[in-house]
C-alpha cells in the first residue's frame, strides 16, 4: 500500500506524541459509540470516551488506550489529543 492508499493517524497527548503512522484504517471510541475512519471519510470532529484507539498498519492490527479526548478528522488525516 503506498502513501496515497493510506491515511495519516497522529495521537497527541499533552506529555508527548503517543503514535505517528501511516494506517489503513483507524477505529475510534467516540462519546455515541465507537466507528471506524477509512480513507476519504467526511471532515468529523468527535469527543473521545475511554476505549481503545485501533488501527491497521502495513496489514498489523495495533492499539492505544485512551481515557478521553478528541479527534479530528480532515483529508485523510486524524489527530486525536487524548488523555492516557
């Protein structure tokens, strides 16, 4: 998959950046439930509840674990600034 097939996932926290990759996809724990960002998703942006951050990278299923936060999504890039 090259860069063009993929979407840009960076996690922030207030300490450090948590996570920055290139991801297939990503799936969220979002304050109405979790849902998944695949590429070309509509621009969103969503609080975070405590859960899970998942993701798909170069065909490996990783995760990050999140209290809260909240995400942005725009052009095949998510941010989400989160408390761990």
């Amino acid at each position: 998959m090259g860069n063009t097939d993929c979407i840009h996932l960076l996690v922030l926290s207030p300490e450090r950046t948590v996570l920055e990759a290139q991801v297939s996809l990503v799936e969220l724990p979002g304050d109405k439930g979790r849902f998944t960002v695949l590429r070309n998703h509509a621009p969103l942006i969503s609080s975070l509840d405590e859960g899970d951050i998942s993701y798909v990278s170069q065909g490996t299923a990783s995760k990050v674990h999140v209290s809260s936060g909240f995400v942005e999504i725009n052009d095949n890039n998510v941010t989400a600034c989160v408390e761990l």
